[in-house]
C-alpha cells in the first residue's frame, strides 16, 4: 500500500471524496436508465449490474488510482461463492467477474430505493441478521424456490464486513447451504479494506485483488467443510493483503519465520 503524507495525503483524500460522490450519483443515473428494461427482461437488471461496476472500477483506477485485478477462475455455472468481505469495493469486483451473481443479503436492503429492486431482479435472498435459526430457514428456502435459482449465489461466511487483521468466525450458514444445495462451493479471498476501508471517505492508491480460489467439491461433513473454507480465505486474504504492503500482517510473517 503506498503511504501519502501531507499535502499528497489531502490531494488523495479530495480525490477520494470526489470518486465516492460521483459513484453513488452513478448508482442512480444507471438504476433509472435501465429501469424499464431491467423490468421487462431480468437478464437487463443484470447487465445494468456489470455495467455499473465496470465504472466502478474504471473511475476508482483514474480518480484514485485504486487498480482492482481478478485472479483465479470465476465460476461460470451454479455455484456457492464464499467469499471475504472487507468493504464495498470487493462485492463490486465478484460481481463484475461473474455472470450471474446474486446475494444472500440483509433484510432491510430490499427496502432500499431502487438497490432493493434491482436486488430482488437478480434473484438475491433477503435474510434476518440476528435470528440464527430464522436466517437459515430463509437461506435455503430461497434458494432452493427463488424466482431465480440459476447462475452464482454468493454469500459471505463471516457475515459482515470485517477489517484487515481483524478476526470473526465464520457462521453455520454457509455450511448448511453447502450441504442442501449439494455445489461445489468456490472460496474467494481478497485484499480490498488495504485501500478501500469499511468506514471513510478516504481511498489509497494500490492494487486490490479479488482471487477466485480452488472449489470445494460437494460431499464434506458441513463442520470439516466450514475449517477447510475458513482456512483458505483466511490464508489466501492473508497473503493478498501482505502483497499489498499491510504492515500487521507482515510483522506476524516475519515472527512466524
């Protein structure tokens, strides 16, 4: 992660500001110019979808000089994302990989104007955060009886966004849609709260990566599934966010040398 001091850091920060103002004015200008196709045809609300986060990432490269790269092989057909969830920006970039991504988000998004549509048009699944045995039930009776049941279901086993060197267990939920669904599961690690944190406006330059990991194949006893997932987004994350110059993970490499 390159380090801005003084005037660079407050020329970086405006930069920021600018690109978070001009992406949500975005959000919007994409969401009603493709409202009535998006309504007749679902495979609209889609490409509304990619379109969007291409611009994301295109005026986060030239705003802010935040580059974002996918590595690894994105599921093309049905399958479960897992994946590492530090801020906005990597949903931008699983999503802008995939060709039919859709969420197991929370409830009250499908109240939000207009994102709340669009996420009920791709097929997204609204959960209770909170009601463990509620949220499950919701998870697997909609995917199994959605509008939609075809193309990527993503979900974020921590069930939130966590920072960079911050811990979070990974919650029961995901090991039970593995099991029901009977997918192969594709892990996904990610570096992205480096330069793009959950809080703030401030954006820093580097490069975050979104790294589609090795699937799990269906069949593993859910509790030996939920350690081998935790294991590889966790030491995959940990690895990306080295790379990108996170300094508390490089002092815990260096001690475990």
């Amino acid at each position: 992660m390159i380090q801005l001091r003084g005037a660079a850091y407050a020329v970086q920060w405006l930069r920021s500001s600018l690109f978070i103002g001009q992406m949500y004015v975005a959000m919007l200008v994409y969401a009603i110019v493709w409202f009535i196709p998006a309504l007749l045809d679902r495979n609209n609300a889609q490409h509304a979808i990619h379109a969007y986060c291409r611009w994301v990432r295109f005026t986060a490269r030239v705003l802010c000089g935040l580059r974002s790269e996918i590595r690894g092989t994105p599921p093309t057909g049905e399958a479960l994302i897992a994946a590492k969830h530090q801020s906005f920006f990597d949903i931008i970039m699983i999503v802008s990989a995939v060709p039919r991504p859709r969420f197991i988000m929370k409830s009250i998004l499908k109240w939000a104007p207009l994102l709340g549509w669009y996420a009920s048009r791709i097929g997204c699944i609204a959960v209770d955060r909170g009601k463990r045995g509620a949220a499950i039930k919701q998870m697997v009776e909609g995917a199994n009886s959605g509008v939609v049941k075809d193309g990527q279901l993503i979900i974020y086993p921590q069930g939130t966004r966590v920072a960079p060197g911050k811990s979070m267990p990974y919650k029961v939920g995901t090991s039970v849609l593995y099991k029901q669904l009977g997918q192969s599961c594709v892990p996904v690690a990610a570096n992205v709260g480096v330069f793009w944190p959950r809080h703030g406006l401030y954006r820093a330059p580097g490069l975050a990566v979104v790294e589609f990991l090795d699937p799990i194949a269906p069949g593993m006893a859910q509790r030996a599934f939920l350690g081998v997932l935790e294991d590889r987004i966790e030491g995959a994350s940990d690895r990306l966010m080295v790379e990108a110059g996170f300094a508390a993970l490089e002092q815990k490499a260096e001690g475990d040398d």
